[in-house]
C-alpha cells in the first residue's frame, strides 16, 4: 500500500471517530488564599464540531482515492 492510502484510511478513522466519541474535559476554578484553596472542578464530554468531522472525512476519501490510483 502506498503512504497516501494508509493517511487516508487513518483520515477515515479519525474523521469517524470526530463524529461519535465524546472528548473529556476538565475545567479547574480555584482561588488560593496563603495555605487554603477553595475550589470547583467541573469536569464535562464533548463532542467536536461536526464541521471537523466531515473536513476529515472528505480529506481521508481524497487521499484514499488517489493513493489507491495507478499512476
């Protein structure tokens, strides 16, 4: 297999996986007063945008299609 089609199926996995796994994130909110700390942590999944998705997608197909031509 050439490079150009193995990046192209990794763009197809990654593109799909943009569009249905959920990203953890965590956020820390805290105030530090001499040796005590108040705090809230929030921690949240989100998913990425779906324009994100699609971009990789629509490049992984490309690369997949004219790596897998003959030349």
């Amino acid at each position: 297999m050439k490079n150009v089609t193995l990046i192209g199926i990794l763009l197809l996995v990654l593109g799909v996986l943009a569009l249905v796994v959920p990203i953890p994130r965590r956020e820390n909110r805290s105030v530090k007063i001499g040796d005590t700390k108040i705090g809230i942590e929030t921690k949240t999944r989100e998913k990425l945008p779906p324009a994100v998705g699609i971009v990789l997608l629509a490049g992984g197909a490309l690369a997949w299609v004219f790596g897998a031509r003959k030349t």
